[in-house]
C-alpha cells in the first residue's frame, strides 16, 4: 500500500513475467515529513530476484535511506550487499531517489536499465534522468554519483523496468522505447492512471 503523500499522486502496475527475474518497487516516507523516497529494480533470474529483495528489505528496515543518507551512498551499500553473492550472468538494475517537496527537487541516483523519465507538464516534453554505469553485476565497480533535477508541481516522473521495453511479440521484437515514448505522449494529459493504463495497453495490443 502507497503512502497517502498530500499534493502527489502515484499509480503503479505489477505484471509477473513467465521468463525470467523479478521487480521491486517502493515508496516510502522520510523521517523529515516534507520527503519521500522512492526504490524501482529489477533484476536477472529468479536467485538474483531473491537476493535484490532480501538487501533491499534490509536498507528499507534498517532505515538507512530514510535518515537523509545521498541516493548514490544508499545505492553503494546495495552494491555492496550483493556484490559476494552475484553469480556470473546475474544482474540488477535500480532507481533509487529522494524527493523534496519543500523546492521540488528530486536526488536520485541510477544505475543499470531502469526507464526513468520526466514529462514536463505543458509541454508534453519527455527527458530521461541520467545513468552512471551499467547493471549491477559481478565485478562492478562504477564510481557512483547521486544527480538532482528540478520539476515543477505538475511534472510527472515516469518508472519502468526493463521489462516493458524488452517485452517481445510473437516475432521476437522488443516492444522498445521508442514505443514506450509514442504510448506516453500519446496518453491523456491529466491523471496519472490513464497514463499507466495507456503504457500497459499498448504494450500488451504489442504482444497479441
């Protein structure tokens, strides 16, 4: 269940996949009231899935991401929990971010293939949030850095796993981003439900 967080509103969908790994999302309050953090991972093979929950769980219940701790320091002690148990082949993309409500400004930090998105309000314009390396995988070692983007109030902040732009139909082509793109901005203006509706409508007529 989803904070109730006065003035934003979230929506989020969860499809299990039959292939291969497995998702994690959350939202979470701060101990300062006027932030909120946010968690978006997936992961490879159903061990990986295992082990990405089981640290996640870990920093959630320790509190370690609420006590104002920077996004690329709580990312770190993640690498760091995995890295001994990682089996080659295995790895995990993750989002991690904190948002101000006071001016705004999302911390964040990246890595890996999670789609992280920013439709400003208005214009309809989509901007990615930026990555600093590549999935977490045995032998990472990407120098980790936390970025900041500013939104205004009615700005939406769009997360996917690499599960919905590398769902394949009956072809074996991906569905892709650039699709994912054409299904957001084709989604209706107002309300973040739609949105997530439109994305998983097109996705699945995709798929047949």
């Amino acid at each position: 269940e989803l904070p109730n967080i006065q003035g934003i509103e979230f929506s989020s969908k969860f499809v299990p996949s039959p292939v291969k790994g497995g998702d994690y999302f959350d939202i979470f309050e701060h101990e300062d009231r006027a932030k909120f953090g946010m968690i978006v991972a997936g992961s490879s093979g159903h061990a990986m899935s295992a082990l990405l929950l089981s640290v996640l769980l870990k920093l959630t219940g320790q509190m370690e991401a609420r006590k104002g701790s920077e996004p690329h320091v709580v990312v770190q002690l993640m690498v760091n929990e995995l890295a001994p148990h990682i089996e080659v082949g295995e790895s995990a993309d993750v989002f991690y971010g904190m948002f101000n409500r006071r001016d705004f400004v999302l911390s964040y930090c990246r890595v890996g293939e999670v789609v992280a998105l920013v439709q400003e309000y208005g214009s309809g314009e989509l901007k990615a949030l930026t990555t600093v390396g590549g999935p977490i995988e045995k032998g990472f070692n990407a120098a980790l850095e936390s970025a900041t983007v500013a939104l205004n109030p009615r700005d939406r902040l769009i997360f996917c796993t690499p599960g919905v732009v590398n769902a394949t139909n009956l072809q074996g082509e991906p569905f892709g981003q650039d699709r994912l793109f054409k299904a957001i901005l084709n989604a209706p203006e107002r309300g973040v439900h739609e949105l997530r509706n439109e994305v998983l409508y097109q996705v699945q007529n995709y798929l047949g």
